[in-house]
C-alpha cells in the first residue's frame, strides 16, 4: 500500500468513521478533530451540524463551505425469532449493488458483522432468477441462532448499519477507493479550505460545516445556515464520473482527473449565475482547471443554502466519483486538491463590495 500522508490518514478517518443520517456524531468527532486546529470556535446547530467559525475583518461577508457528514446505510427495524434482522434504507440505493456485501451494525456493546442475504438463486424458477431481488426481500445474517442470541449481542431495532469497507490507495495512487466518499470528501474539502487559509490576509468569516441527514432531504445544510445566515454558500459533494464504459456523453459529462465540477443545475437549485461566473473566470485566470455538470436527478446542501433567510447567492462544486451510493466508490485526488485551491483562492478575492456585486449579477 502506498505510504499514508498526513492527507490520505486524514481521509480514511473520515470515510472509515460510520454515520448514516441521524447517527453522525462518530464522523462529527473525526471532523473536529481535523478542522479544529485551524478554527476560531467550532460549535453545533441543535441537530448536530459541526459549525467551524475562523473570523477574518469584523464584519466582513459569511461564507459558507458545507460538506454533509452523513452516509448512505441502513436501519434495523426488526429482528425476527430466528435472529434474521429486517432493515430499511436510509438514504438512496439501488438493489443491485446490495446482495452479499458485508456490513456493520453499530449496537451499543460494540460493532456486528453481518452480510446482506436473500433466498437463494437455485431454489428460484428461471423467471424469478432473471429479475433483481428486491430490497424488501433481502435481510441481514449475523450468524445468530434466534432473536435472544442477537439481542444478547446488543443488536436493536433503530441501530445504524453501515458497508463495511475499508480506506485503500489504488495502484495508481492518485486513485483513491473507500466507502461514504459522499460525503466525507466535502468534509474533508472543508476541513483544508480553513488549513489554507490560515495565516491569509482576507476580510471574511469563513465557516467550515459538517452537516447532517443531506441524504435524505439536505436536513442539516438549513439548520447550520439559518444558524449562520451566510452571504455566500458553497455545497461540496460528490458528483457523477462519465468515464467509465457504457455512459455517454450526454448522460455524464465529467471525468476524474480533470478538475472539480461546477454544477449548472440539480434538482435542488439553479446555480447562482454571479457567484458561478466570478468562480470560473477565476478558475480560468488561475489555470485551476474544472468541468461544467448537471445533475438533473439528485441536489446537494447548496439548494437548501440558497434559500435561507433572504436568499444565498450559492454553487455545487463536486468532485467526479465513480460508484457512489454502494459499498466502494472512487475518486482522483487531484480534483480534491484543486477544489480546495479554487475555493481558498475564491475566498482570498471576497469581499463586501465583491460579494454585494456578485449578488447583483
């Protein structure tokens, strides 16, 4: 394996860490932490949103960089006499990429292994075997005899489960897999864009945020705004790689390596044309490269941001992920680089009258 950087540490403790939406505090820990050091205060919303607060200039424009700490997983809701648990998703999955994955319950005696079953192919009719189990079919194996034995174990209806997946470095080492980089890489984005700003002369309040429960329906991106009534937000997430076989053009531009995506429109906001013209042309006079996306099926924090308050001027910037919502999804180091780079350097150019005329665009 490649030698661990402080980065790439940094990294697998936040993928590594389990949070579905409702269960964050783990990855929250794992944050601050990291964003701590380089911050003024690091405070929650009621919810338990991380708000991390580095002050420029008194008065000077709010800019939020929200990155969601919540993952994908599951819940269980029932443990049925024979020890099989029924679980419902939290979050989006597809079924396809759940059948035999491992994962990990999170009980309050301590971590589970178990693995997603279901009725086995050889006992279905040729019929049945053509088409995909559904996810109300399919359980979780523990190993457990009968519902004593896995409640001995601590196991509870209304306990996480998380993939079970462990942080690696590709052969190619800029090639990074690991599980829940949607999102702990926007946390991770977060984290270094207050690391690089520190010692940088710039007149703004720069708040560095960890949200909660984005995946299912951007919860915590309105708490922690309404909390911070920014003046300028920035969702980072994750986005969609076009670049593996069988997508066109059409249906994803992006491709890892090229840059950060800037998303033109989701399904949770039309980007703010101001603030998406002064980043790109910065991004252009900088030689920052970056990708144009749009992501008609799916939103990011930015579109409960953009509508706080009186209205945010805000933007997605994303990075192209490959097999997001399953157990391993990948991502190129160098768009995460350069996204931070671009925000730090976006901030360093922001100020009252700047913002006030990106408003206006």
């Amino acid at each position: 394996m490649a030698k661990m950087d402080e980065t790439l540490t940094m990294l697998k403790d936040l993928t590594d860490a389990k949070g579905i939406p409702g269960n964050e505090r783990e990855v929250r820990e794992v944050m601050k932490k990291y964003i701590a050091p380089f911050a003024d205060e690091v405070t929650t919303d009621g919810l338990g949103s991380l708000i991390a607060k580095k002050t420029g200039a008194a008065g000077g424009p709010k800019i939020m960089i929200a990155g969601h700490l919540d993952e994908v997983g599951f819940m269980i809701t029932q443990i049925d006499d024979k020890g099989f648990l029924r679980f419902q998703t939290v979050g989006g999955w597809w079924s396809q990429v759940m059948l035999a994955q491992r994962v990990t319950i999170v009980t309050k005696k301590g971590d589970v292994l178990g693995v997603i079953g279901s009725k086995p192919p050889h006992i279905l009719s040729p019929e049945a075997r053509k088409k995909p189990v559904e996810i109300k079919d399919m359980f979780i194996d523990v190993g457990a005899g009968s519902r004593d034995e896995a409640m001995e174990w601590g196991i509870r209806p209304g306990d996480m489960v998380v993939p079970y997946f462990e942080f690696t470095v590709m052969n190619n080492e800029k090639m990074l897999l690991a599980k829940a980089w949607d999102n702990r890489i926007g946390c991770a984005i977060a984290i270094d864009v207050l690391k690089h700003l520190q010692g940088v002369d710039h007149p703004n309040e720069v708040y560095g945020v960890g949200t909660i429960q984005e995946e299912v329906g951007l919860r915590g991106a309105r708490t922690s705004a309404s909390a911070i009534n920014p003046d300028i937000g920035f969702g980072v997430d994750v986005g969609i790689a076009g670049d593996t076989p069988g997508i066109s053009e059409k249906e994803a531009m992006s491709k890892m390596g090229k840059g950060p995506q800037i998303i033109l429109y989701d399904a949770s906001l039309v980007s703010h044309k101001g603030l998406r013209d002064f980043v790109t042309e910065l991004a252009d006079e900088l030689n920052i490269p970056y990708q144009f996306d749009a992501i008609p099926g799916g939103g990011t924090d930015a579109g409960a941001i953009h509508m706080t308050h009186n209205g945010v001027p805000s933007l997605a910037i994303t990075i192209a992920t490959r097999y997001i919502h399953s157990h391993a999804a990948m991502l190129h180091r160098d768009d995460y680089e350069n996204a931070v780079k671009l925000i730090v350097e976006v901030i360093k150019r922001l100020d009252t009258e700047t913002v006030n005329k990106i408003k206006f665009e």
